[in-house]
C-alpha cells in the first residue's frame, strides 16, 4: 500500500443526522496549505445533504478532470511512466455504500457530459443484493456514454479483482449507515448497516489511491452508528492536522 500523498488528496467529511436528508452540526477544519479538510454544516432548512454532496462531487471529478486534459495538451515532456500491470489504468469514480443508487445515478450522469472519450469509470458498490439490482437499473440508461460496473461485495478491501490494486481513484464517496427504507425483520438493531472497522480501512485505502486532485466525501449520521461517526471524525481531523503541520487552524 503507497504511504499517504498529503499534496494531493482531500478527504471531506459531512456530518448528518436522522432522518437523512439534513445536516446538524457546525464546523470547518482547514489550513492554507492543506489538502486534506474536514467539514460539517449547520442544520438549516437552507441545507441538505444531497444536493451539497453532488455538489461537490461534481467539483471534485471536475477538477481531476481538468487537471488531465491539462497534462495531455501541455507540450512539456510528460514524466517516466510509473510502473503497473497493465499499459494504462483509468482513473475510477467510486460510490463505495451505493445503497438506492441516488448517488451512482448522478455521478454516472455528471460523467456522462464530459466529452468522450469519458476518462474515468464508475464503480459502484453494495452488500445488499437488493442495493446492487436499483443500482443496476439506475446504471443501465447510462451504458451507452461510459464504463461501469456495480458489485455485490463490502467496500473492504475497496479494490478488488478484477481491478488492479494500484488503479488511481479520482473520486471515492461513502454514505454511511443503512439502505434506507430497506425492509428488515425484527428490531433496527438487526438491519445491515456500514460497520466502524471495514468503513474506516476502506476510507484509508481511498485516501492512499487519490490521484492529484482526487477527493474523499464521506457523510455520516452519528444518530445511526455513534462510534462510527466518531471513529469517521477522529480520522478526518487527523488527516487535517497531519497534512498541514504547523500552520494548522480551526475556524469555529
């Protein structure tokens, strides 16, 4: 596993609470000189959660791809090649917890209006077969534009086969928790739902594979698993600290 590339990478954290369509919470870790941030917004009726995280998912694979289509026309010499298994890696765009698919949906959609070819894929992943089926439906309409795939399986390891572990990621986002609206029998305590072990490797690994300009968006809802949230926090403030050094503040 490639140490962390603390120039590089930005891991976003939002802070969401039951039910989940608001954000509680106000607070913004940042530095000058650090890639690496961890953001919480205010409960307002000015502020939901899915429209803020497109939003910044649409930022986020906007600026990678800016960033290639600058390296490929600029008439510098490009740098050696660095080693991999295969002769070109395409850059992935993860929904890590794709659970109804709202979110693989707009990411397919967003990819789909750069213009071709598409220099990323979309992969989206789940545990829940009933997850992975809307997903799948979702998906379908979009195969036309660009590569996906949608697989069945935790998050942890987040790269399996057949991608290649050393396959850039331009965009990894998780929403944490359970399948909304998923039926369960018996209590709530037996539903699946992201567990604090798996969600903070998987989350790691992420940040490890970020291509330049590459982004983490992890929302999570304390009211749901509280030592996951916490867990979730803990790692984006260090990632802040560690990543701007001395020169670290907190804005309140």
């Amino acid at each position: 596993m490639p140490p962390l590339r603390l120039t590089t990478a930005a891991l976003s954290l939002h802070v969401g609470s039951l039910p989940r369509n608001r954000a509680s919470s106000s607070r913004l870790l940042s530095s000058p000189s650090s890639d690496y941030t961890s953001s919480w917004y205010s409960s307002s009726p000015l502020v939901s959660l899915p429209p803020l995280s497109h939003l910044l998912m649409k930022s986020a694979i906007d600026a990678v791809y800016a960033d290639i289509s600058s390296s490929s026309s600029s008439s510098s010499p490009p740098p050696p090649p660095l080693p991999q298994t295969s002769s070109y890696l395409r850059p992935l765009v993860i929904d890590a917890t794709a659970g109804n698919g709202s979110d693989s949906a707009f990411l397919a959609s967003h990819l789909s209006t750069l213009p071709p070819p598409v220099p990323f894929d979309l992969l989206s992943i789940d545990v829940q077969p009933a997850a992975t089926a809307k997903v799948s439906a979702r998906l379908s309409k979009f195969s036309s534009h660009l590569t996906y795939s949608v697989e069945e399986r935790s998050h942890d390891p987040l790269l399996q086969a057949p991608h290649d572990p050393s396959t850039p990621i331009a965009l990894a986002v998780y929403n944490l928790g359970y399948l909304p609206n998923a039926p369960h029998p018996g209590p709530a305590s037996s539903r699946v739902q992201t567990q604090t072990s798996t969600t903070l490797r998987s989350v790691s690994s992420s940040c490890r594979s970020l291509m330049l300009h590459g982004t983490t968006i992890v929302t999570s809802y304390p009211s749901s698993n509280p030592e996951e949230h916490e867990s979730v926090l803990a790692l984006a403030d260090g990632l802040a600290r560690l990543s701007s050094k001395e020169t670290w503040s907190g804005h309140w």
